[in-house]
C-alpha cells in the first residue's frame, strides 16, 4: 500500500527551478524489516532485511541498524525516517528542505519537556516505559526530539547517532527520543514543522488534508484505504509543473498563485483557515 500511495521508484523529484535537468533530486525508498538471519537487499532493492528483532520495543535497534546501514552503504543528504502508516508528499518535503543547511540539520514535530515514563502505575507503562534512558542519561527528562511519524536528518547527523549509538551499553527502547538525545551535541538547526508533519484527527480527516492542504509533507496514522485514498485525491490535483500531482513535481521554487490552505488540526467550526 505504501509503495502504491508514495513510495515507488522515483528516481528524481523536482529539479529547483533554472536548475539543469540533472540537477533533480534523486529520491530512495528502503522498507526496513527485522528477524533476518542476515543483512541483505530483497524486493527489487527497496526492502532492507537486517538481523535484528522486529517488534515496538526493538525498535531503537533496528532504526539505528537502517541508519548505520545507510550510512555505510548509500550517498545522501538528507534521511527521512516515517512509519507504514504515514503518507509522504515528496516534492514537498524536498521544497522544505531547499532552501535548509545541508549539514547539522533535524527537523520535524518536536517534543520537548516529555517526562520519561518510568512508573508501573502509568497508564502507558506497558508501551512507553523507558528506565533504560534513566540510567543510561541520568535524566527523567527527555531531551527535545522530533517525533517518530516522520523525521530529517542531515547524512551527518545520522553518522553521529550511530556513532554515539555505538558506546552505549544498551540502546533504550523509545527510538525517536533516543535518536534526539544522541544527536543533541551535533545539531545547528532544529526545525519544527508541525504544520507541515500532522496526525490525522477527528477534526482533521485524512481525506480533507489530502484534498484541500497545499502545506503538508506528511500525514500520520493512516489506514489503508486512507493511504490509498490520499494518494488518488493528490494525483487529481495536477498541473503543467506537477503532472502526477502536488507530491510529484518537475520542478521547485515556483511561487504559489493560489491562496494556501492549512486544514486545521485542532477542534473548530470550521474545518480550514486560508491566507495569502
């Protein structure tokens, strides 16, 4: 389904504009999955099989293993970690990220101040407790992270998670406040981009952000058919630059001559604000 919806092959997106033909930018896709015997490449080259557990709370060990492998065996700028469950609008994010520096870079929906789970009375315990970061950092504080639906990070920042990764005697188990903590001492912009990285809620339906938001990069907690649904409502929307829609475009920098519309995640009569 996520192949379908966003993830094929692309090969290029969106050469900024003026730019010569080859100067677009080359996009990879790599589905990750654990409980490999060994690390190898498989489905025509997007599934990346790594020897290492495949359940929630392996998940630390198997996002710093794709990263380590990444950083090891691909050329890149920038990495993008998203879940199965996320609809990602390509050309958009690499509209974000033009005009961002290219190295020291994390960007997403940021968390700061969360409280690390460590009472067996929480609610959440069972899913989110999380001792290891206590007695690995000695703090009940988190460090501000970007959370995990979908995250940036510059190739250098990568390398140094896993650097960093590496010499702890254990990796704690909530991977996206892990990943911030490993790669505090190395960022130089933190970007937070809430408007364009956004769960999907009751008041802001899948199918309304899709059809009506020219802001988006990425839409979080998806169902199939949402996915699906998301994918087909953004290819309608097409243009001269943007023939397969707004997520696939020949081109970057081009002025908006539409108003933008935001659809508002927050609870209100009105399901979309517009501005110039």
């Amino acid at each position: 389904a996520v192949r379908r919806a966003w993830a094929r092959a692309a090969g290029s997106l969106g050469r900024p504009a003026g730019e010569a033909r080859d100067g677009r930018c080359s996009v990879r896709h790599f589905f990750v999955l654990g409980g490999a015997r060994r690390e190898r490449l498989g489905g025509g080259g997007d599934l990346l099989f790594l020897p290492v557990a495949d359940d929630y709370r392996s998940l630390s060990r198997k996002v710093l293993a794709a990263f380590e492998w990444t950083a090891r065996s691909v050329a890149f700028k920038y990495l993008l970690k998203t879940d199965d469950d996320a609809f990602v609008c390509g050309a958009r994010l690499i509209s974000l990220l033009a005009p961002l520096p290219r190295l020291g870079l994390y960007l997403g929906a940021l968390t700061a101040n969360k409280t690390v789970v460590t009472s067996r009375a929480s609610p959440s315990y069972e899913r989110w407790s999380d001792p290891e970061y206590v007695r690995i950092f000695g703090s009940a504080v988190y460090a501000p992270y970007m959370q995990g639906a979908g995250y940036v990070l510059s190739a250098d920042l990568v390398s140094l998670a896993v650097h960093h990764a590496a010499v702890l005697p254990e990796l704690p188990p909530i991977e996206d406040a892990l990943v911030g903590r490993l790669v505090a001492t190395g960022v130089r912009t933190r970007r937070n981009a809430p408007k364009q990285i956004r769960y999907r809620t009751p008041a802001n339906r899948a199918s309304a952000v899709c059809e009506r938001d020219t802001e988006f990069v990425l839409l979080h907690k998806l169902t199939l058919e949402e996915l699906e649904g998301c994918a087909a409502t953004t290819a309608r929307r097409r243009s001269n630059r943007c023939p397969r829609g707004p997520c696939e475009c020949r081109s970057l920098g081009v002025q908006l001559r539409l108003r933008q519309t935001l659809v508002s995640a927050e609870p209100s009569r009105n399901s979309s604000r517009r501005r110039e």
